[in-house]
C-alpha cells in the first residue's frame, strides 16, 4: 500500500518539521511519499493551468486521486479511517492533492476520483498537507485499533 501526497507549493520552516515528523511515524504503516510541486507566486488562470498540468503529468490513468477541497466531503476521524483503508484495499495506491495559494484548476476538479474537505476553512497548503498527514496516522492507528488520542 502507498499513499502519494501532491503539494503544489513547497514545505518550509515549521512545516519541512512536521511533514518530516508524521512521515516518520506513518512508516510503522505505510510508504508515504510527499511530492512539492513549486508554482509561480502569480495569481492568474494561467498559473492555475500551469500547476494542473504539473499534476497531470504525473498521474497515471488508474490513480485513484483525493482533491483537498473545503467544499468537499467531510469526515469524522473513524469515518475518514475506514474509507481509507476501502480505498487503499480497493486500489493499492492513493493520490492526495493539495492546491497550492490561488486553488486548483478546474481540469484537476475533473480528474479528481473525490473531494475531500478537511476543514470548511480556508488552510494553506503548509498546514493542509500537516492535517492530512495527520489525520493518515490517526487513521492508522484507529485501523490498528491503537490508541489515537495523545
């Protein structure tokens, strides 16, 4: 089983610790791999294209792929586990995408398998990526039936 996390934009700082710190603590589970895709500091729909078509590059036909989006579905923790682990048991593999500052274009919407909201807030993709990965081990450890409040 492997979970891809797609992040336009790039870890820094603070957050360069935390990626590293959950990724870590994910390996007792699973091979995550984290790819920062760098975009251009301009907001226009060309940089919403550009950064899309980064991302299509990458994905394979059969990539099961997961939108971050505040207007996606929401998911308690257990929820969220058990859809998971469905997804990973049906697919093998899952791509998470997280947007970069100006959001997705509408071409990654399309390719997107699902939408999933983790906050109805706006986040960054800094503190996005850290909530996902978060929530994948506290997944993990509810699966396991390990104790997930700390």
């Amino acid at each position: 089983m492997k979970i891809n996390v797609i992040v336009l934009g790039k870890m820094k700082g603070f957050a360069r610790m935390a990626v590293e710190e959950y990724k870590k603590m994910l390996s007792q589970f699973v091979d995550v791999e984290l790819i920062e895709l760098g975009h251009d500091n301009v907001e226009n729909e060309s940089t919403l294209k550009k950064d899309a078509m980064k991302v299509l590059r990458i994905l394979k036909n059969d990539d099961y792929v997961v939108l971050l989006d505040e207007r996606g579905v929401s998911y308690d923790s257990v929820s969220f586990a058990h859809h998971l682990w469905d997804l990973l048991v049906r697919n093998g593999k899952i791509i998470f995408i997280v947007g970069g500052p100006f959001g997705v274009d509408q071409n990654l919407k399309k390719r997107a398998n699902e939408l999933v909201s983790l906050s109805s807030m706006t986040l960054t993709h800094r503190l996005a990526t850290i909530v996902l990965l978060e929530q994948l081990f506290r997944s993990f450890k509810i699966l396991n039936n390990q104790r997930y409040h700390y």
